[in-house]
C-alpha cells in the first residue's frame, strides 16, 4: 500500500483529506507523524496538518485512514500551516 495520497476520513465518513507526506523518527526507526493535506480547491489553498501516526487508524476495506476529528475541529487539534504555492 503507498501512503502517500491515501484519503484520510473522520468515524462518520466524511472526507478529512489525504496523506500528503509522513515524517519519520529516526532515532526509533518509525513513521512518526503523517503530514495531511486537507482544504482548497485543485491543491490550491491547502492546508497541511501534523497528525500523529498514532491518532490514524487503517480501513484496508476502504483503502483509506480513519481520524477522530471533524473537519471544523481538524485546525484545532493539530497544527495547521498554510501550503505555499509557486
């Protein structure tokens, strides 16, 4: 399975995003966070947060990630930093 661009929804189902990048932990030799982008229109305006790997839970059924968040509470919880686009 390739992570990266794996959609990411919430316990109801509602589209939260998808995996744009994750961040390894060197010295534990492990995916640490999962970068995922959520927001915008066409990958214009997206925002990235920093989700712990932990907090993300697989739905091989539905080749996607679940996260207990909403969308409205997704800023809230994990950091937020807007996506610089050239």
């Amino acid at each position: 399975m390739n992570v990266v661009d794996t959609p990411v929804v919430n316990n109801e189902g509602d589209m939260l995003g998808h995996v744009a990048d994750v961040m390894l932990d060197p010295d534990e030799g492990r995916v640490a966070y999962a970068v995922l982008a959520h927001g915008g229109v066409l990958g214009l305006g997206e925002q990235h947060s920093i989700v712990p790997w932990r907090s993300l839970r697989l739905d091989a059924a539905r080749d996607c990630f679940v996260l207990d968040a909403t969308r409205e509470t997704l800023a809230l919880a994990f950091p937020t930093e807007a996506r610089m686009d050239m």
